[in-house]
C-alpha cells in the first residue's frame, strides 16, 4: 500500500511506473490490432478508457469502430462497423494507492490519474506504430473524468 502523503508530482510518478511496467506488453498486444485489416466500411474509431466512480479500481479500455451497416457479432474477429474489441491494459499494482488519493478532492487522484492514463495509452499506440492507422482513432475517458478532452491517435482525421 502505498501512504497517502505523496505530492501531486510525486503520485504522478509512482503511477507512471506502474504503467510503464505494462508497457512491453500493452505495446506488443497493440501492433496485433493494427495489423488486423481495416475495411473500408470502417471510417473511424473510438477508444473509451473507464474509471470505476472511486478511481480505486485498475481502469481498462476499448475500441469502438464506427462506420456504415454496424452489426453485432461476438464470433466475427475481424474489424467491422460494431465491433467492440477489449485493450486489456494490464496494469498490475495501480490499484495499491492508499484510498485517500482519491476520495480527497483537493488532491484530486481521480483525474490526475485519468490524464496520466490517457496519456499513457497515446505513447503505448504511437510505440506501437498507431499515427499511420488507416482511420481516425481518438482516445477518451469515459464519463469525463480528467480535463475531459480527446488526444488524437490518428494523422487521418
């Protein structure tokens, strides 16, 4: 566990080490999804990190592709208009900030970890050479947490 006590700054880094510890991993599984075909009925996609309300829980992400003539097909594996695919980030250890982090809102460990997240995933997608994706990708957190903007993944907008 670790004390509350630390500084904003401080926090920050401990959480950056944390992700940085899952990046190997996070990157390779990335170059899987970008290598998988894109259709042309696919124009965009989302990626939607979530929170729990508390902050306390390990987040996870996943990519919305958008496009014409969406359907719903849990067998279907490739990339299609619908297809909802989870980026388990594998994040082991974040959750082991003591509680105060982020209940405290004057120290506001919700959104400081939902912009160093989303941060994060942008670097882990750009390693994994995501900038050149066929469509346009933008990451969000879900529910707004953090500065609530979007970082653009995509040089096709």
């Amino acid at each position: 566990m670790i004390s509350f006590g630390l500084t904003q700054e401080q926090f920050i880094s401990r959480y950056r080490k944390f992700l940085e510890l899952a990046s190997i991993k996070f990157i390779s599984q990335l170059r899987e999804v970008l290598k998988t075909p894109v259709p042309a009925s696919v124009t965009s996609a989302e990626v939607q990190i979530f929170f729990e309300d508390d902050g306390l829980s390990t987040p996870n992400a996943w990519i919305y592709f958008d496009g014409k003539n969406k359907k719903i097909d849990h067998k279907d594996q490739s990339i299609f208009p619908g297809r909802a695919l989870d980026l388990a980030l594998q994040i082991e250890g974040a959750n082991d900030f003591d509680e105060r982090y982020f209940t405290d809102e004057s120290f506001g460990g919700l959104a400081i970890v939902a912009n160093t997240v989303k941060s994060w995933f942008a670097e882990c997608w750009w390693k994994a050479s995501g900038w050149s994706y066929p469509i346009k990708v933008e990451v969000w957190i879900h529910d707004g947490f953090g500065d609530g903007k979007s970082i653009t993944l995509t040089e096709n907008r």
